[in-house]
C-alpha cells in the first residue's frame, strides 16, 4: 500500500507541475495513476491522495472552475524539492532489491552495476544520519546545469508522442531560432541533456541541448511522425550525442602499460578488442566514428595512447597536438 502510495504521489505531482498541460482534470491524474500502477484507482483515492499532500508538505491542492482542473496554490510547489523521508528509502531499497533479483535478465543485465550502487547507497544512508553519511561516503557531485526545469515537459511529450515548438539559442548566436520538433529521445551525456528528434522544416534527426531552450510548448493540430527511429542503433557507434549514420572505421590504439589497466577494465566502447599484447603496450580496437567526444578521450590520455590506424584520424590528432603546441610558443 505504500509503494502504490508514493507511485500516486509521484504521478499527481508530475501531473499537477506540468507546464505543457497544466490543469489535469481528476480523471486524468487517475488515468495515469493507473498507467503506471497497472492497477484501477477510485476517484476517492487521487481524492485522499490530495489531502495526504497537503498534510504532508504544507501545501494546498485547489481545483480552478475557470480551467476545470487541478493545480498547487504555490506555483513553484513540487514534492520532488523535498528530501527523502525513511518511508521513500525503504520504499527505494524494495525497488531495488526487487532488480535486484532480476539484474540478470537481458533487458537489466546493462545495468546491474547501477542498480547495484543504488542498493548499496539506500542501505548506507538508512544506517546513517547526513552528517554520518557526507562523512563516510563521498559521492560524484553532479553540477545543477541550466535547461533541467524542462526535462519533465520533454520527457512528457516523448511519452504522449507530441509535437513541440521551440525557442532554441545557439551558443555564439546572436539570434534564437525557432524550431518544430517531433521529440523522440531523452539523452544525458556529460551532465547535460539533449533532446533528440525530427526537425519538422527538412525532416532530418538533430540534437538539441536543453541548456539552450529559451522556451518549449506544445504543438496544436500537428500530427505527430513516427520516424523509423531506435536509439540504440542510433548511437550503436558512437561516443557522445554526435550519431554519424554512416559505416564506421576501425580504428586501433596502442595504450602504454601503465593505461592499459584502466582501459581493459573499463572499455571504451562495446566493440573494444584487444589485438596485441607486448610488454611495452597494449593495442585494441574500437569501430566507432572519431567525434569530437572521442578525439578528446584520446586527447586526454596524452602521451599514453597512440593512433596506429586510419591514417587519416592519426594525421587529424597530429594536427590538434601541433595546433595544441602553437598556443604556447610564445610563453618563456
């Protein structure tokens, strides 16, 4: 009961923040409560749900006879700005002890490291109080970046297959442009995050980053088109958000030894082979395409990593060290 508690919690919260459609009528919020659930849910509950938030975060949940729908009285109300109570950690722990169990299956076994790490740290934090906690575990800090406060509508109309008009600024623009987006993907790389679709003027499928949304709203009386589109084999070979479609080259690398380690333990990419093994180097394989994400992997290794082949990407990376080399010529 509580599990389908905080699914409900989750879902009305989502519902009533959603500035794409603000307003959800009850039968809505039950609707998805139940999407998400697999389960029918009464108009009392959502009803009970209502006071449940109220009581708990102090915040009012009013229905306006002007838009017929529902709405907090605190307009940068959501319960997500809250930390976690004992109930949500026992609640997250049950989640993932539940992949747990299946991290095997083909569909988890990706993730099983990450569902791992998620188990741990929920049974870390519950045997601790913060200070305890900050204290004895140090955890990557993910930077607040700009553009997040428009996941939750991005994410929505991938979900609800809808079509977007934006406002987007390229960095060293001076001019924002407008574009019609039909959003298929939601991708993180790097702390940013990008979403992918169907640039509706020429019908081609581009990335777009949210730290350079100005705005974002739906898209009245277009339909919406299904392009044959799978994320996986989009970027099947690539590192990053840059998804050439075309055939990728193999390329080799020498590592020394003292990389290698790192390397061999944690592969670049999924196609990493190793070719040769000396006492000197280590020399694998990658087929993927030489991005500008993956030109700064190799970059960042130094003198560590050599390009044996093609050719052509070994003389672009001469390049950048030379260009590299130039900007301090003229420091004594």
């Amino acid at each position: 009961m509580s599990k389908d508690y905080l699914t409900r919690k989750r879902v009305i919260n989502e519902c009533l923040t959603n500035r794409m459609k603000p307003y959800p009528t009850l039968i809505e919020i039950k609707q998805r409560c139940e999407d998400d659930l697999d389960k029918m849910v009464s108009r009392s509950t959502i009803e009970k749900d209502f006071q449940s938030i109220e009581q708990e975060y102090g915040v009012d949940v009013k229905y306006s006879q002007r838009h017929k729908g529902y709405y907090y009285d605190d307009e940068h109300f959501s319960t997500e700005n809250f930390g976690l109570s004992t109930e949500d950690l026992n609640s997250i722990e049950y989640g993932a002890a539940l992949l747990y169990q299946y991290r095997k299956l083909p569909v988890l076994k990706h993730y099983s490291t990450t569902i791992d790490k998620i188990l741990r740290t929920v049974r870390f934090r519950k045997t601790m109080n913060q200070q305890q906690f900050q204290n004895f575990i140090h955890l990557e800090t993910v930077p607040d970046t700009k553009g997040t406060e428009f996941l939750d509508q991005v994410l929505m109309a991938i979900k609800e297959h809808t079509v977007v008009d934006m406002v987007y600024h390229r960095f060293f623009s001076v001019e924002s442009k407008r574009y019609t987006v039909h959003p298929y993907l939601l991708k993180e790389f790097h702390n940013r995050w990008y979403l992918i679709g169907l640039d509706g003027s020429d019908d081609h499928i581009k990335s777009f980053c949210l730290d350079r949304f100005d705005s974002i709203e739906q898209c009245e009386g277009i339909a919406f088109k299904k392009a044959d589109f799978n994320a996986t084999d989009f970027y099947k070979h690539t590192i990053g958000v840059i998804a050439p479609q075309s055939k990728p080259p193999l390329i080799k690398l020498a590592f020394s030894k003292e990389q290698a380690p790192y390397i061999l333990t944690q592969p670049i990419h999924c196609s990493q082979k190793v070719e040769k093994e000396t006492k000197d180097e280590v020399i694998i394989s990658v087929q993927l395409h030489p991005t500008y994400e993956f030109e700064s992997l190799i970059l960042g290794w130094r003198d560590d990593v050599e390009v044996l082949s093609p050719k052509s990407f070994r003389n672009h990376i001469m390049e950048l060290i030379n260009s590299m080399k130039n900007n301090y010529n003229d420091i004594v």
